[in-house]
C-alpha cells in the first residue's frame, strides 16, 4: 500500500511538472456523427518504438470507445487515426550571472593617495564587484505526437492534434502508461462525441 501511494504521488508530480504543449486543429463543417467506425494506423516503423505505439495505440481505443465510437479493422473504418511518432534530441543553453562578492579596492587612489601605482582611468569607487558567469548546455529528448483524423470516402484529413513534451527515461512502465493516458485525454478532450 506504501509503495502504490509512493508511486502515485509520484506520478502525480511528474504529470504536474510536465512541459506537455498541444495543439489541436479540425474542419469545423465536418460531421463526426456521421461516421461511427475507425481504425488505429501508423505513417512509418522505420525505428524501434513499438512499446510505445502499442500504449498509444490501446490509450486511443479506449478513449475514443468512451466518445461512443466503435474500434474495427481498417478495411471497414469510416475513418483512421493515423498516428506520427518522432524523438529528437534537443539542446538548450542556460546561462548564469552570479554576484560572486563586493570587496574594498584597496590598490587605487582612494585608498592610497600617494601610490605611484594609480590608474588614471580606473573609478575611485571604492568597492569592486566579482561576477562569474556560467553557461550550461543541456540535452534532453523531445517527444511529438500527432494524431490525423483521416477520413475514408472524403480522402482528406479533418482533425489533426498534436502533442510535445521532454521525455523522461525514468519513467516506470505503470508512469509511463499513465502519461500517455493523460496526453491522450488532453489531446481529445474535445473531441465530438458520437
């Protein structure tokens, strides 16, 4: 019971820290009712993601079930769900300003009037400030779903969603469906119901 309350807490603060962006788009004269039967597809396999398609592939049956739609083969589908999966490998630079100290200036003028060492050209502040910058370079994996709506008889695409987010390698396979879960159900939250 302890380890499942872990898991779940968890769960629940890497969804809430997730950086998931999506993006849905549709043709808004298109009738969904219409059509009551689809088919899960996917545009290529040309890499080794097969785990993943599969959660995706049974996250998006089960929701697009509860919308009243019905899960067939592909031969008899109104319309598919055409899926795109792609990770790349992103960079980003961060950069930090840090106040190191402020200390007396003890070799210029202000301090030592009769010093043969004055610099004319330096300030008679008599403090001076150290600053340490620091550059950073990250690398993480960017995942990006997108999911087309393609419609059989009309040979054209009438909803498109897509969803980005940094993929954690961490992740358990209980977190890892969860997560898809959740992209899937933002993802079709508006999606109409039959």
């Amino acid at each position: 019971m302890r380890n499942l309350l872990f898991g779940v807490v968890v769960s629940i603060f890497m969804i809430g820290c997730s950086t998931l962006q999506v993006q849905v788009d549709y043709d808004p004269k298109y009738d969904f009712k219409s059509n009551s039967n689809f088919s899960v597809v996917y545009a290529k396999k040309s890499d080794n993601r097969d785990l993943a398609r599969s959660r995706i592939s049974k996250a998006l049956k089960s929701y697009i079930i509860q919308k009243g739609y019905t899960s067939v083969e592909k031969s008899n589908a109104d319309f598919y769900f055409t899926v795109h999966l792609d990770v790349q490998t992103k960079s980003q630079v961060e950069t930090n300003y840090e106040n190191m100290s402020i200390r007396p200036r003890f070799y210029d003028g202000y301090w030592n009037n009769n010093s043969p060492f004055i610099d004319v050209n330096r300030s008679y502040y008599p403090y001076e400030r150290d600053m340490r910058v620091t550059t950073n370079t990250y690398e993480y994996d960017e995942g990006k779903l997108i999911i087309e709506v393609f419609d059989v008889k009309k040979q054209e695409v009438v909803w498109q969603g897509i969803a980005k987010d940094e993929i954690s390698a961490e992740y358990t396979q209980e977190e890892m469906s969860a997560y898809i879960n959740k992209v899937i159900e933002k993802l079709f939250k508006d999606f109409p119901n039959k």
